[in-house]
C-alpha cells in the first residue's frame, strides 16, 4: 500500500499540527518522523516522494526473538519462552515419575547417582533419557505411563481372569463334564492361518493356484509352484514358505523328528506307517503325524489398482481396471486328517451295512396305480 503525497505539503500540515493550541502530544512524536521524509534541502523543493506504508519483508522475516525474559513475566513463563536448556528440563521435570513433592521423594534423592563422567550426554549437550525407561523416540515405558494403555478396565479384567480359573476348575474336577469337541481339537492339534498381501493379478487368475495346492502335502505345493508356468506361482511359493516359517516358529509345528529309528538291537527300524483315505477319496501313507500340509486355501477380491481408458473400434472407449487378489492358507499337520479318517469310519461302524431294501414300514399308499 503506497501512499503518493507532495513531502511540502506533508510538512506544512505537520508544523501545523505542532503550532496549535489543540495539538496532541502524538502529533509532536510523530513530526520528526514525517520531517525525515523530505529528501531535498531547500524551499523551492517540490519534488514528491511516496510514503510507503507497507513494510518490505513480511513480518515473519522482520520478528526477532527477545532473548531477555520479560520482569513481569511468571516463572512459567520465563521456562517456556527461554533458552532450548531450559525448555527441556521442564519437559523432564513434567515427565518424571515424580511430580513435586511425594512420599518417595527421599528414596529418589537417596538413590545413587552416575559417577562422574559417565553422563549421558546427547550431541547439543542435552541429556540424553534413559533406554530402560524411553524409547528412542521419547514415549516413556514405566508401568504407571503405560497403565492406562496396557490396562484399561483392571476391574473387568480381573473379574474375567476369575470367571476362566473357576470354568477351567470346574471342568477339571466334575466328573459328569464334558470337554467341547472344539476346545479339545485346538488343544491336541495346531494349525495356522496365513494371509498375503494383495497381488496384481484378478481372481480367475489365482484361484487356479489355490486349487492347485489344495489338499496337497507342504512338500508337494512347493514343487508344484516352483516349476508352474504361471506368473504367480512365484509370489504363492513365497506365501508357502513364509507361512511354513510361521507355522515352525510361532506353533512349533512340523518337528516330527528323523522317519527312521535305532532299535533294542542297533538296527533300524521304520516308524508305524498309517493309511488313511482322504475326503476326495485318495489313498495316503503317513509316517510322520506332524507333517505338514495345506488344509485350506482361498482367493478374496481386493481393490483396484488403477484404471485406464481402453478404445475401441468407430470411435468408442470402455474403462479397464486393474485388479487385485490375496490369497489364504491354512496350514495343519497330518494328525487332523488321521482324526478325520478315524472319524468317518467309526460313523460307517454306526450306521452298519447298506440293505438294498430296508425293512421299513411303507407309506403314502394309494387305493390305484401311480403310472
């Protein structure tokens, strides 16, 4: 904003202001000011200058900090507008476990300090916080900051505690109760749910793979993605091999140990061979129950990548997206399928033979022919 005005005029209206007897005193501060306007020396000067209102940096530029603290300023003040040194020793004051005066302050103060030259100093001369107690990037791990986090509802949490030890208990010691099949399976056998990330390929595509393995021991998959012509059999390999890794880690499956043991007398024999048929009906030999194979596997949709525009013949176009797709395994060990096998024979020993013509009683009789 610029202000265009002869530097006379500008003059001759502030001499005025000062000679009459109604001046203010903000018009005598403010003469030298508009005195130093006028460049040019002489009366006859009537050259015109600009006033420029506008300063020439913004004010971000122009600020300078005021490294003298204000008298009138509160302590707390003085510590959040001083020094770097003393803005952080308030946030450490702040974030100790100690906040004033408390019962263990005498305990604290007694406690013994580093020797001398020993101090954790950080490049700046700050002091560097405790590893044992702060991560590197300043969240604090004492139990009490971390309690509302880690234990939300200790109340619920110890009635819940309570309610399992009194069911866990109760089952063990009644002798008319039952343990669910379902809770006794996941306690006998062990499985693992292993999901990838979104691939770039669509559903038809991958659900290919996923028939593929099936029902196949972990072995076999491997060989079988390993020498496939398609483009994500590669990606699926390595989906295997890291859910095998987790599986062996985290589950302790697939630790069998070696097929062939020493006998009483030095030699060797071969561990119990079981034969079982499967649900597809394929006749397996298993001689190691904690073998490793694919139970499940399935494909699930997944965003679009992107999307381009696709022409067409006379002038038409179409939208052409790019898809994506995961793909799930479930790992299990061979163990389930020798339950499952033992289980679908024992129900054949249920239901006895098959009769062509089961004596039953015969209903829905009609007094005429039904043809």
């Amino acid at each position: 904003m610029t202000l265009n005005m002869p530097s006379r005029r500008l003059l001759r209206s502030a001499s005025a202001l000062t000679s009459s007897s109604t001046s203010s005193t903000t018009a005598n501060a403010l003469l030298p000011a508009l005195q130093s306007l006028s460049l040019a020396s002489g009366p006859s000067c009537t050259s015109t200058r600009s006033l420029h209102t506008t300063p020439p940096r913004a004010w971000l530029f122009n600020s300078k900090k005021n490294s003298k603290p204000d008298p009138s300023a509160s302590p707390l003040d003085k510590q959040l507008t001083g020094t770097a040194d003393a803005r952080q020793q308030l946030i450490n004051r702040l974030q100790g476990r100690l906040q004033g005066p408390a019962m263990f302050q005498d305990e604290a103060a007694a406690a013994p300090a580093e020797a001398p030259g020993q101090e954790n100093k950080a490049p700046g001369g700050r002091q560097k916080k405790d590893p044992r107690y702060y991560t590197p990037w300043g969240a604090s791990l004492v139990k009490e900051h971390l309690g509302r986090g880690a234990d939300p509802d200790p109340r619920s949490r110890v009635r819940w505690e309570r309610k399992m030890v009194i069911r866990q208990v109760t089952r063990g010691t009644d002798a008319f109760s039952v343990e669910p099949r379902a809770e006794k399976i996941a306690r006998t056998e062990r499985a693992l749910r292993s999901k990838s990330p979104f691939l770039a390929t669509s559903v038809k595509k991958l659900v290919m793979l996923a028939r593929q393995v099936q029902g196949k021991t972990l072995e076999d998959a491997l060989v079988q993605m390993r020498y496939s012509k398609k483009k994500m059999a590669k990606e699926v390999r390595i989906q295997l091999e890291l859910a095998r890794d987790l599986a062996i880690a985290e589950r302790g499956m697939g630790l069998g140990g070696k097929k062939k043991v020493e006998g009483e007398d030095g030699k060797e024999e071969k561990k119990e061979v079981v034969k079982i048929q499967t649900k597809d009906g394929k006749h397996l030999q298993i001689d190691d129950p904690t073998r490793m194979y694919v139970a499940e596997a399935w494909v699930g949709r997944g965003p679009w990548r992107g999307r381009r525009v696709y022409h067409h013949g006379r002038g038409r176009m179409s939208l052409q997206k790019s898809p994506s797709t995961s793909i799930s395994v479930v790992l299990k060990e061979e163990k389930t399928r020798i339950r499952e096998h033992q289980e679908r024979e024992a129900k054949k020993f249920r239901q006895g033979p098959w009769v062509h013509l089961p004596d039953r009683p015969v209903t829905a009789q009609r007094p005429y022919y039904s043809w």
